[in-house]
C-alpha cells in the first residue's frame, strides 16, 4: 500500500510535491492512510523525526480515543484501533533512533 507521504498520493490530490506533512493536512490529505500500526510510522524512511512525531502524536491524542474504549485509538485513515501502548511504545522507540541508541533488529 503507498502512504500519503508519497508524491504520486500528493499528485493525485493535486498537492506539488514535495509537500511537508504540515501542507498536506492543511489541504486534506490524511497522512496516516496506509499505515497499519505505529510501528509503520516509526519505519517509513520518507519522514523526518518530525513528522513522525506529529503523527503518532495524533495517534495518541485523545481526540482518537475509540468511544467507550479509553485503552484504543483509532486515527482517521487507519484499518483498525491499535492499543495506546503501542503507540507509546513506537514514540520511545523514535526518540531512541533519533538518538542513535536503537539495539532492536530492523
């Protein structure tokens, strides 16, 4: 599946690429379509930390708590809920790569 991070995504939505990840929510462009689990978004090698970051922030963010399930969220663009802890869990794995002392396999 391609991300919506990718040019041919942006081109198809008439974005010019290439396009920040700030420009692209400011048009509509959802950019965690394709991502399956936060564990994709840690992976993606089109981001910068930073974009990442926002991201899996929104992931957190309890404005994509599943109703009545305080435990899951659920970001627009996704197949399913994924639990708060992996999205935590994938956060502290960034900060790790970005600081360089990431020991897990790739």
């Amino acid at each position: 599946m391609r991300l919506a991070t990718t040019p041919q995504i942006f081109a198809r939505q008439g974005i010019d690429a290439p396009c920040t990840i700030r420009t692209a929510l400011e048009r509509g462009v959802r950019p965690a379509v394709g991502f399956q689990n936060p564990e994709d978004v840690v992976r993606d090698p089109h981001l910068t930390f930073r974009e990442k970051r926002e991201i899996l922030s929104s992931w957190a963010s309890d404005a994509s708590a599943v109703q009545d399930e305080p435990r899951l969220r659920w970001l627009l663009g996704t197949v399913e809920p994924v639990p708060w802890q992996d999205v935590i869990a994938a956060l502290k794995r960034l900060d790790a790569l970005q600081a360089g002392r990431d020991d897990r396999p790739q």
